[in-house]
C-alpha cells in the first residue's frame, strides 16, 4: 500500500509530532491536556515533545548567530 491510501492518513515523523505540540500550546492555546488528547499520547510525553523541539530550535539559532562583542 502506498502511504496516502493507508487508513488513517500520511503517518508524521518525530519531528513533526514535537513541533505540531509546541504549536498547538504556543499558537493555538491549547492546554497540554487538550493536546495530549488529539494526540493520543501521555500528557507528561506531549509536554516533553514541546520542550525538546523548543530547545532544539533555540540551539539551532544559537549556531546561527554570530557575535556581536
């Protein structure tokens, strides 16, 4: 089967998944509860998928920053 004829739709990476949790809290205002919910996942593992994908994109810009002193 292809992927967009498997039921359920396109399946997401990690990275889509971590990234969808801090949108979904920081864009749209929903509370962990409510994400872990459409998610199907452990509230405490939807909030770990946000912090990483904050930290991860926080480090990426810190590697793409250059100092000014």
């Amino acid at each position: 089967m292809t992927p967009a004829a498997q039921p359920g739709g396109p399946s997401l990476g990690v990275e889509d998944l971590h990234r969808m949790a801090w949108q979904m809290h920081h864009q749209d205002g929903m509370s962990w509860a409510h994400i872990a919910a459409e998610l199907e996942e452990p509230l405490a593992a939807v909030e770990r998928m946000a912090a990483l994908y904050q930290q991860l994109t926080d480090q990426a810009a810190d590697e793409q920053q250059h100092t000014l002193f």
